[in-house]
C-alpha cells in the first residue's frame, strides 16, 4: 500500500509536470535512482517496524479486552465454544504472544483491514475513514500556515537585526513556543468560547461541508475549525520563526552575503536568493522534528475542541480498550508521519547540493 | 603625450578625505581609522599592508560602500564624481533612514558596486555561495547590472572564466567541488565581469598554500599587463604579496596610515619607525644572517583614548612628546611619514635608526651558530613509517571503487638524525605528513614500522634504546614523556580557558608528579614565565587566558612546554597565527632558550623563510616521503629537489622579484593515498621522464645535503633546456 | 573482487552468528523446562528479523566515515563514484533484508516443531 502510495506521489502527474518531465532529471532529481530506492525500502521497513511497536505496546498494556467481552458473555449464559469463537475471531485464541497471531495482525494491518470496533461494532475503516479528512485537513493547513507565517517572519525578524521590533518578535516567539498545546488551547476556548462567544463550542461539522466546494461552505469551515487551528499555528510558527531567525543570523554573517553585497545585489535579492535558501536547511532538518511534534499537538488539539479527527478517535479508543481502533487509527498516524519524513528528505537533498551521500 | 595630460587634469579615481571610522559596540567605540587621507590615479597598483586590527579592511569597506550599520563616519569617499561614503549615507545614520531615501541609495550604489568599483575577496574562504553553481553566480552580476540576453551573459561569463585560465567545466559545478587556488580563479573571473575601473584585493592569498599563491600573483600580474585590471588596491598583512604587486605602498597600524611612498623607496629606507620595525619582523630568504628584532608588545587596544602616538607604547624610539601629543602626516617630497620626527629621519635615515636604538643588541649573537655537528645524536629516525588505517577500509573494500589503498600514508620510510641542541625544521604544504611525523616523534601516535632510536644517556656518552614500540605504560616511555613537549599552532584553541595562567603552566609537574609542593611549583612557573619573557611574572600568574593577546598566549604556551626542561620541543606551526611584528620576537625566544639549555627543537612549518631564519637543518616532506635535507643556508640557497626548487621560487619574498611561471610546478597537492608506483612527486614535476613513474628514486648528494631523485643536477638541467628548446 | 566477497561475507556472518545465538542459547533454559521456549521463541526471533531488516536497510555500512577521510585525504569524488557507493549500499540492505527472511524462516520453523 504504502508503495502504491509512494509511487503515486512520485509518478503523478503533478510531480511529473514540474520535476520531471519538464526540466532536465539530473538538475530536479538530486538523488540518484539507487538512493531513492533506499530511501523507499527504509520507509517501508520504518512502517513495518511501527506496526511492531504497535503490536508490543498494546500487549503490554494491563487489561485484557478478551475478559471484558468474555465477562458480558459469561453473564450471558455463552457456551465454551461459543467463547471459543469470541477469542479466535478476537485474534487471542493463542495468547498476546502468539506468532501466528502477530502474523494476522501484520497482515491486517497491511490491508487495512481493521477489524470491528469493539464498543459500537462497526467496521474499523469506516470510522478511521471518516475521520481522516478531518485530521488531514487540520494538520495540513496547520503546517502550511505555520510555514507560510513563520519563515518570512523569521526572515523579516532577522533583517531588523538589533532593533526594537526583533527584540519584540524573539520574546512572544519565546514565550508562545514554550507554552503547551493543551494550555493555549484552554486560554483560547476560556477566553473565546466561553466568554465572548466568539467560535463555536464543538468543532465538529458534516464530511459535507468538505467534499462540496462552495464560499459559504467554506466560510463555515473556516469558523469552525478556526480555533484549533490557531492553537496549533501559533505555536509551530513561533518554533519556526526562531529557528529561522536564528539560521539566517549565523548565514548573513557568511562571506559569500558580503560579496553578494558588493555584487550590488539588492537587499531582496539578499535576504531571499542569497540567505534564505542557506538557511532554509538548518530549517527542514528540523522540519521533520517538528512535524512529530505538530502530530502529537494534533492530537491533543482534536481532543480539546471536539474535533472530529483520528486523535480524537484514538484518545477514546485507548481509554475504553478498544484495541482494534486504536491500533488502527496509531498505525495510520505513524504512517502519515513516515511519509511526511520521506518527502521531507528530497526536500533538503534539493535543497543542499553538498548531501548527497 | 596629450591624453596623459587629459588623465591628469581628470583628478584622481579615487578620493579619500579626512576619513574617520568609529565602530559602536558593547564594549566602548573601536576607533577603527582616523583622519585617512588617500588619492589613488587611474593606473595604479597600491598596496595596503598592517597587521590585524590596523584597519585596513575597514579601509576597504569604506572604499567600496560596504560599512555596517554599527560605523559612525566622519569625512568622505569620493569615487569620480560619487560620495560614495560620508557621515549622511554611510553606517549609522543608514539605520534611522526612511524607505524613500533609502531606495535612492542603494540605486546610485548599485551603479558603482561592481561596474566601478570590484572586490576579490578570500576564495579559499567562502565567498561562494555554496547552494548554486559558480556559473549562476558570476552571471548574476550581468542580470543585476546589463540588460543583455540570457545567451549572450552564457558567452560572456564563458569568455570571463577562459580569462582567469579556468575550465569553463567549473561554471557548471559547485563551490564545494573546487579547491582553494581554483575557487580564488573565479573569484578573480567574476571580479573582471563589467571591467571595473578599480578592483579592491582583501587578502586575496590567504589561507592558500605557497605555489597556488605564486599562480594568483601570477594571474594578476598578468591580467594587469593585459589591461583587464585598471586600478588596483591590495591588502595583505603579508608584505611579500603587496611588495610583488602594488607601486604604491600604504603602511597602516592602528587606524593610521603611518607610511606612503613608492614601493622601492619604503623597502629601502622607510621613514617611519614602524615601517622600519616591521621590515625588521620578515624573515626573509634572501637576508643573510640577520637577526630579526621584532617589535616588543601588543597590539594598540582601539578603544582607549590616547593623547599621542598610537605606537608610541611599542616604538623603541619613541621621545616624551610621542606619548603627549599626536603627530602629524607630514609630506617629505612625493612621501608621507606618520611621526613627529619624519623630518629628521629624511634627512639621514641610518644615522637616526641606529643611533637611537635602545635595546636587542644583547641578542644579536643568538644566530651565532655552534659547530653542531660535534654534538651526540640525540635522535635517530630509521625508515619510520606511519600509516594511518582508513577506518572505512571495511568499507573501502566494499565500495573499493575509488580506491584500493587502505592506507593513508601519511610518513612514509623517513631516516633521520637529530643532533642535541638542533633545530631542524620540517617544511611541507599541508597535508604534507609534517604535523604527524612530529607527532609521531613523540610518541603521541604509534609507529607502523620503522625504529625511532633515542638517546637516553645524562653524560657524553650514547645510550640509544628504541622506543618505537615501547608501551605506554613502561619506564623508559615515561622517561621519554619527561624529555619532550609540545607547542601548538592556536595559542586560542591550546590552553584552557578555564585555568589561571599558573595552572595551566604548571600543568605538566602535576601530570608527571614532579612536585607536590604547591610553593615550590610556583616558584618553578614564576621562573618559567620569566624565562619566556612575560615580565614580571606575578603580573600574569593570577589572569585567565582570555586576558592575554595571541603573542602572550604562544609564550604561555611556550612556558608551559619548558617548565620541565624538555630535551626535545616539538613546535607545530607556533607563529602561524601570530602578527607579523610578533612573529620575530617568538622565534627568538626559541633560538635564546636553545643557547641557554641546549634545547632541541622540531620546528614544523609550511613557510620556508622562518625556517631557514630558525632552523640549522632543513627536511622538506612532501607526501610523507622526506624529498629533500640540508643546512638550512645551502637549502635555500642551492635547492636540488625540483619541488624545493618550485616551493623556493613560489616565495613572494619583499627583497628582490622571482619570475615564477607555471611549469614549474603542474597541479596541486596531490594526496597520500593513491599515490605513484615511482616517484612520489611524479604528478606534479615538470621534469618527469618515462622512469620516474614506475621507479623508486634514489637518494642523491652528500651526506649533509641529499636528495631523492632519478636525475643528477647536469641532467635536469639538460631536461628544462630540452623543454625549453620545443 | 575476492576482498569484496570476503567483506561481504564478513558483514553476512554477524546476523547469522545473533541468529545461531538465538536460537541455541536458550535451549538449556527450556531443557530444564522454566522456559516455554516454542510459545515464545518464534515472535522473539520474528522481531529481531524486522529489527535486522531495520538496521540493515539504515546503515550505511561505514560509506559515510569511507568517504570523509577520502576527502581529508584530498581524493576526488566524482559522481559515477557515489553512485556506484550507493548502488553497493543498496546492494547491501537487500542482502541484511533477505537475512530478515531467514530469520522469518527460522521463526516458522520453530513455531511449526
């Protein structure tokens, strides 16, 4: 699946139309064909790997979901071959530690195949399936704005060196990139919801509103998931204002930006050809850093307002030990984050003609 | 006759009126120039020479409009008809500028960056932006300043590079992909895009080894002689660069300009004390027998406000009145001299610098060399080799597609005597291997094979025991660790700054457990510490590091080297981070401490003139292997070796100019790894024959001066005369 | 080409000596029968062929310091060479992969007897 995936992304007709087709390979294509092939096999193999943790966390967990249903069942009067059916079509008929078990599971898992929600019994990935959109729509807009907001300002704070407005600029970053998710997120709903009734109380909306395009549509889309997403940029673009403020302090300070200088390049031309390209690659190696983190926020974000997402999903799931849905919507996460990290390494081979080993 | 009439009736170039620079920082105002005052013709070549802190980048940057913002400016620089610095527009005052006026500025700049005025800045450095290819980024310049087509930018920028005798392949890759003599080409390349009316060179040589830096030199003479270069302003804190190219030589020392005068008139009778005091720190390979004063002291410290002389501190002939009150420039005919007493030094130059010298007669026998000859060997290398693993050679033989050696040959079969009381010097460009055969001399690093014999007897007599392989932890190694030490090249990176000064001289009796007792090892440092000339010692025991200037710093270094009375000191490099007015007191530190104990000293060094001052013998490494050994005087002046014969000639030297011409010497350093199945030189010499590539040389010459090669002097000779004649 | 096979082979024998290991060392623990050795056996050998295949397919067998001290030592890199490099790194992971599959195979051994 995942390499379905991956050679989509690679071979569609977006990427095709501006790197490959179009401009010469060797130019676009920093890495050549034997390590892009590396790369592929070590995120498939990344991707095998966290479905292991998976597997290992979950039964190392105390509890046992088997005696939960077996306990209803019992109270039920169930025969022994009618339990005996229970824990085989459970998949713990031969123990937590069974290979054959963990077999199954792997082959589940890279189905997709799920299984049946534990409480409500519905089918696994429909439910993971409905909230995807939600989750992608969410920490996609929120990686985009916090880049769009953060570089630039990272790059303006950097040019006002020693001035006022940079010293103003490095202490909010400071103090909002050391505050918590979950207490913005709080301060905001206190502040926003509770007393001025400005967005709404649950974020929740309709797949809808989503899947049919129109202004109105997506005015109330905006309203709705306004505060979450405000949660979650804030903080990532205060991180990504300081590390890029931070890089581009340490490149303008290079040689080659004074003899740009004395090139007569205009200061544009500086800050953006010259400087922001250098260090935009302290940046991304961060990047994939940061996007766990913005993961991980999402999570608690979804939780806090409502927000229909895998988060959400899973933070119940875990707590009612669901483990099928659990299971899946975690494996989902982890694998969203393996692809995120894939692409986040072209990006800084393209960017840095030195890495190529 | 006429248009140098019309020339002369234009004005000059370049203006430079009452220039002062202050630079704000946290730590007071850094009075960076003061009151400069410059003319420069269309045609000239001029040479700034000062050591670090004399403001002469800081000149550059006036020059050429490139002031941050934290400069506080007063006067002006007037380029044709342009002020293109002054109090208004430059430093400090850009800061609080609204946008519009801004816009203005920067577009009249922008027609004299580049198109008037260039700069080749340090290519060996980063002066490249390393994330596009060479060629992108010399063709900015066209795209910043014509409005010519993409083509014909392509063909121009293929033309440029031909210019500077590049390869017109490097456009297409990146800095990183170049060496450091290569990258100085392109830079030279994109200086002359737009044919500027004045080029500005900020030591356009540094960090280059000896022979790419002769080719630079070269390059420019040649590109002035062609007419690609109009007007030229070189700086170099190294004389010996500015001496080969400028007509014009500026002396600058603490935000002054001290001397100005034709280059010929300043070498031969400067009329400033610094002038003649700096001349007297060049070692120089052409001077004979002459000791080397140095100037005592450090460097001014530019914040303070001084009423007098900025080097009145440091000149040894200095009166009352130099400290109380500032001089002035004063013009003696064409020149200009920055002293009170200029006017008396130009009537007769020699009776005043020799009459009012006031100290250093005292060393002047430190050169006096004692027949050394008739000393006991103190140590024996025998075919010592040091081979350094590749630690991938695992690897290296699974990807052995680059290469099948798994050696880094870094010494290679070296045999050598050292005498007690010697000084030999070990010259190589870097990578050369020197640095780890003096370490393996020590023992600092294993020997791969070979015998290192050292002399262990107290009297007369000889008491060799090899300590090749000896371990650690035995008796006699310990007994070898007593008798040697160590001086670094960075005297920032080498001590602790952490430790007091008395600490960290006193760092090897704690090592060695020589004495527990704590007044005793203080008296032992306050004795140290004197003997390398940081008077009075209580003054220095007490600081940290960070409180001393570099010069300081060495000696301290120095002192914690000899605190035990080595029998062998290994010096990497010591003056090689040094200012050139402290070069020359540091190393007669070493040849006073040499007479007075009797010290044998390693002196590893990539500059062959210091050497040659210092040293008795000479051994030139190249590639691990030892190519070439004699005393130092019959090395430089009758180099066998074709590689000496190319490093010999490639010294940009203040005295005297040497035609150095690329065939002396093809390519660049090779390395240790791949090297020839012959002559390991074989790469690189001009004079190379069918037999040198896949036969070992032999040792030629005497005893006291040999050398490995295939050819005796005779045939060489034939070989260039044969070249010469095709 | 023979010192090639030889480090080959030499890179080959470390999982295969952890494999040896796995599986005989705690044979005296289930003889003496405090050890459920065939219950648990298979998964553990079963995650340790993932954990190779992990490993295997992230080193870079040492090309990284190879080509660092080649460059100290002043050695021009060209691209053919990187790419033959990473062709051989490649190489590389698909045998430390297909030693996974051993132990896999290993695993379903055990869990079958």
């Amino acid at each position: 699946m995942l390499i379905i995936i991956l050679r989509y992304i690679f071979t569609s007709k977006f990427f095709s139309k501006f790197y490959i087709q179009n401009l010469p390979l060797g130019k676009w294509v920093k890495m050549n064909i034997y390590l892009l092939a590396r790369k592929i096999i070590q995120a498939i193999v990344l991707a095998v790997l966290m479905a292991v943790i998976v597997y290992v966390v979950y039964r190392l967990m105390p509890g046992n979901p088997a005696e939960l249903f077996l306990f209803g069942a019992k109270h039920y009067g169930a025969t022994p071959a009618q339990m005996n059916a229970l824990l085989s079509e459970l998949g713990l008929s031969g123990g937590k530690w069974n290979l054959m078990n963990f077999l199954i599971y792997m082959k589940d898992m890279f189905t997709f195949n799920f299984g049946y929600d534990y409480i409500r019994g519905e089918p696994v990935w429909e439910i993971i399936n409905y909230a995807m959109p939600y989750t992608l729509l969410l920490l996609g807009t929120a990686l985009a704005l916090s880049f769009i907001i953060g570089i630039p300002l990272g790059i303006v704070t950097s040019w006002v060196r020693g001035k006022k407005s940079e010293a103003f600029s490095i202490t909010i970053s400071l103090i909002l990139n050391s505050i918590p998710f979950f207490i913005l997120g709080v301060i905001l709903y206190i502040y926003l919801v509770s007393f001025y009734h400005i967005f709404p109380v649950t974020s929740g909306f309709s797949t809808y509103y989503l899947y049919h395009f129109s202004w109105p549509n997506f005015e109330f889309v905006l309203y709705k998931m306004a505060l979450p997403l405000i949660t979650l940029v804030v903080i990532e673009a205060a991180a990504h204002v300081l590390t890029m403020r931070a890089a581009m302090v340490s490149t303008l300070g290079e040689d080659y930006i004074l003899t740009a200088r004395a090139k007569g390049v205009s200061e544009a031309g500086i800050m953006f050809r010259h400087a922001a390209r250098n260090a935009m690659i302290p940046v991304t190696t961060r990047m994939a850093l940061e996007f766990a983190g913005l993961t991980g926020g999402a999570v608690i974000v979804e939780i806090l307002f409502s927000w229909p997402g895998i988060g959400h999903i899973l933070y119940y799931a875990t707590l009612m030990e669901d483990y099928a849905l659990s299971e899946g919507a975690l494996f989902l996460i982890s694998l969203i984050t393996i692809i995120a990290y894939v692409l986040i390494d072209y990006i800084h081979a393209w960017l840095d003609p030195r890495i190529r080993v | 006759m006429e248009k140098e009439m019309i020339k002369l009736n234009q004005g000059p170039l370049l203006e430079v009126k009452d220039l002062s620079v202050e630079f704000l920082t946290d730590f007071g105002n850094v009075k960076a120039l003061n009151n400069i005052n410059l003319q420069i013709k269309e045609g000239e070549f001029i040479g700034i020479v000062g050591e670090s802190g004399s403001g002469k980048s800081t000149l550059a940057f006036s020059i050429s409009a490139l002031l941050p913002p934290n400069a506080k400016v007063s006067g002006y620089v007037k380029f044709k008809n342009d002020i293109i610095t002054s109090p208004e527009i430059s430093g400090f005052s850009t800061v609080k500028m609204k946008r519009s006026q801004r816009k203005i500025l920067t577009s009249t700049m922008a027609n004299i960056r580049w198109k008037g005025i260039s700069m080749i800045f340090q290519g060996a450095m980063n002066s490249f932006n390393p994330v596009y290819t060479i060629g992108k980024q010399i063709e900015e310049v066209f795209y910043i300043h014509t409005d010519l087509p993409k083509e014909e930018v392509k063909k121009k920028v293929v033309d440029l590079v031909k210019t500077a005798h590049l390869d017109p392949s490097v456009l297409k890759s990146y800095p990183h992909e170049l060496s450091g003599g290569m990258k100085q080409r392109a830079i030279i390349a994109m200086a002359l895009a737009l044919s500027p009316d004045l080029v500005i060179a900020d030591e356009p040589t540094t960090g280059l080894d000896v022979i790419s830096q002769a080719k630079i030199i070269e390059e420019l003479k040649r590109l002035r002689k062609e007419g690609k270069i109009k007007t030229l302003i070189i700086i170099s804190h190294d004389l010996g660069v500015v001496s080969q190219l400028a007509d014009r030589v500026l002396v600058m020392y603490g935000g002054n300009i001290f001397e100005e005068a034709n280059k010929d008139e300043i070498l031969e009778k400067p009329f400033n004390p610094y002038t003649f005091e700096l001349l007297n720190s060049y070692p120089s390979i052409l001077k004979t027998d002459q000791i080397l004063k140095g100037i005592p002291g450090n460097p001014p410290d530019l914040t303070k406000d001084r009423p007098g002389c900025v080097f009145a501190e440091r000149c040894e002939f200095a009166q009352q009145i130099c400290f109380e009150t500032k001089p002035k420039l004063m013009e003696i005919g064409e020149r200009k001299s920055y002293c009170h007493f200029a006017d008396t030094i130009a009537k007769d130059p020699i009776k005043f610098f020799t009459s009012n010298l006031t100290a250093g007669e005292g060393a002047l026998d430190l050169l006096e060399r004692s027949d050394i000859s008739k000393n006991k060997t103190l140590i024996k290398l025998e075919n010592l080799k040091k081979y350094f693993n590749l630690r991938g050679s695992a690897s290296g033989e699974l990807f052995g597609s680059i290469s099948s050696k798994k050696f880094v040959r870094a010494v290679d079969d070296i045999t050598l005597e050292i005498k007690e009381g010697e000084i030999l010097g070990l010259v190589g460009e870097s990578g050369s291997g020197k640095t780890t055969l003096g370490r393996v001399v020590l023992r600092t690093l294993d020997v791969t094979s070979g015998h290192l014999y050292v002399n262990f007897s107290k009297d007369s007599g000889d008491d060799f025991k090899d300590i090749a392989k000896v371990k650690e932890k035995s008796k006699l190694f310990k007994e070898y660790r007593l008798m040697t030490q160590m001086i670094f090249q960075d005297p920032y990176d080498s001590l602790n700054p952490k430790m007091l000064i008395s600490d960290i001289v006193t760092e090897p009796v704690r090592a060695h457990k020589v004495t527990k007792d704590p007044m005793e090892m203080e008296e032992m440092a306050s004795y140290t510490l004197s003997l390398v000339k940081l008077n009075p010692p209580e003054r220095y025991m007490d600081r940290y590091p960070h409180e001393l200037s570099g010069g300081e710093r060495q000696r301290v270094a120095m002192a914690r080297a000899f605190i035990l009375k080595p029998k062998l000191l290994v010096a990497d490099e010591p003056i090689s981070m040094l200012d050139v007015s402290l070069r020359a007191s540091f190393l007669n530190l070493i040849l006073s401490l040499r007479k007075e104990f009797n010290l044998t000293v390693l002196y590893i060094t990539h500059d062959i003139a210091s050497a040659k001052y210092i040293s008795d013998n000479i051994l030139v490494i190249y590639l691990g292997e030892g190519i070439e050994y004699g005393s130092s005087n019959d090395l430089i002046n009758n180099p066998l070796h074709p590689y000496t014969k190319a490093l010999i000639k490639a010294i940009p030297d203040v005295y005297g100019m040497k035609e150095f011409s690329e065939t002396d010497i093809i390519g660049e350093v090779g390395n240790a790894i791949d090297i020839p199945q012959g002559c390991r030189f074989y790469d690189r010499c001009p004079y190379r024959q069918e037999k040198c590539k896949n036969e070992k040389p032999p040792k030629r010459g005497t005893e006291n001066h040999w050398y490995i090669c295939h050819f005796s002097q005779e045939e060489l000779e034939n070989i260039r005369k044969n070249k010469n004649q095709k | 080409m023979k010192e090639n096979t030889k480090v080959i082979l030499r890179y080959i024998s470390y999982p295969i000596a952890i494999l040896l290991a796995l599986v005989f060392a705690p044979l005296p623990l289930w003889f003496r029968g405090i050890f459920p050795y065939f219950q648990v056996m298979p998964l553990i050998i079963f995650f340790s062929g993932i954990f190779l295949m992990v490993i295997g397919s992230f080193w870079d067998f040492g090309a990284r310091i190879y080509l660092n001290e080649l460059m100290e030592a002043r050695i021009k890199i060209t691209d053919e060479n990187l790419k033959a490099i990473h062709k051989k790194e490649l190489f590389m992971n698909m045998i430390y992969i297909s030693i996974g599959f051993l132990y896999f195979l290993v695993a379903f051994i055990i869990y079958y007897i």
